[in-house]
C-alpha cells in the first residue's frame, strides 16, 4: 500500500489523538497532502491540507484551533494532530496525495469521540 494510517480510535470528548500516514513508492515531498473524513450517513469532507514543502496550510472551518497537519519529508509521513475532540469528530479519516493527475488514497483509520 502506497499510504498507511494509523493512530484512530476511541476517545472521550475533550481527548486527543494524533493520526500518522505512512508513505511509499512515490516522492512524497513533491505531494501535497491532505486528511480526509467521512462520518456515519455523510460525505467526505477535506479537513486539512499541508503544501510539499509544509510552509503553507489549510483547514476546514469546523476543525479549525483544534486540529493541526505537519509533515515529516524525511521520515515519508504526514501527521494529524486532534486536541479538544468531540462527538461529531467522529468519522473514518483517510489520507490523501496529490501532484497533478495523480493521486493516492490510504484505506482510512476509525476515530470515534464517545463518553
């Protein structure tokens, strides 16, 4: 697999996390990357993107001051980091790569904020 995640799981609200994504078989520091989700019943929705270099950021309104994307371009791995997580957190989060017309998708780790 070209993009691995790991660091999902149960946490209580208020908790933290911090998913990682594991890359291979690409030039990971030419690729912008991104986390995605997916709550139960809803759509896909970009949450953060972090430029190749990791000197530019963006962030989805609803995670905004809480969560947080860094990249290490020597170790292959993009970060999320989750602070002050709740309920509607909830949702399969999916890494991301992209540079020009391709891309790759990782096959998602399970984050649930549940008291």
């Amino acid at each position: 697999e070209l993009l691995v995640e790991s660091g999902g799981g149960l946490v209580q609200p208020g908790g933290s996390l911090r998913l990682s994504c594991a890359a291979s078989g690409f030039t990971f520091r030419n690729y912008v990357m991104s986390w995605y989700r997916q709550g139960p019943g809803k759509e896909r929705e970009l949450v953060a993107t972090i430029s190749s270099s990791g000197g530019s950021t963006n962030y989805a309104d609803s995670v905004k001051g809480r969560f947080a994307i860094s990249r290490d371009n020597a170790k292959n791995t993009v970060y999320l980091q989750m602070n002050s997580l709740k309920p509607e957190d909830t949702a399969e989060y999916y890494c991301y790569a992209g540079f020009g017309r391709y891309n790759y998708w990782g096959q998602g780790t399970q984050v649930t904020v549940s008291s």
